[in-house]
C-alpha cells in the first residue's frame, strides 16, 4: 500500500533541512550563531540521512489505493 506525501519521513527530513538552508540563504543570521564547518557538517548530514532513510523504507510515495 502506498503512503501520502507527508508521511515519508525522507522528505520531512529533507524539507526540513531545505527550510534551514533558505532560511540562512535570505536572512544570513544564522551564519554568526553557528560554527565554521557547520555546512559542511550538514552536506554529510544531508547524504548519510537520505541514506539511511533509504534502507529503512519500506512504502512508496503516491495516490492511495483503498
């Protein structure tokens, strides 16, 4: 059985660090609060969490079937 959109816990973790990248990107506020390699923190972040949430998916995205 497929799920809704919002359910993948992959995209709630990308949209979540996308809000925080557009959020520095306009605003350059958090820039100051953070430490120097923190981007490249969250590069790692980024591509070892897709991973991992990858493996443990067991349901594709799209319309349901009921």
């Amino acid at each position: 059985m497929k799920k809704a959109w919002w359910q993948s816990r992959t995209l709630r973790f990308n949209a979540a660090l996308a809000v925080l990248a557009a959020l520095e990107a306009s605003s350059g506020a958090l820039q100051a609060l953070l430490p120097v390699d923190f981007w490249h923190a969250l590069s790692v972040l980024l591509a070892v969490g897709n991973a991992l949430l990858r493996v443990i998916t067991k349901q594709p995205i799209g319309k349901r079937c009921e």
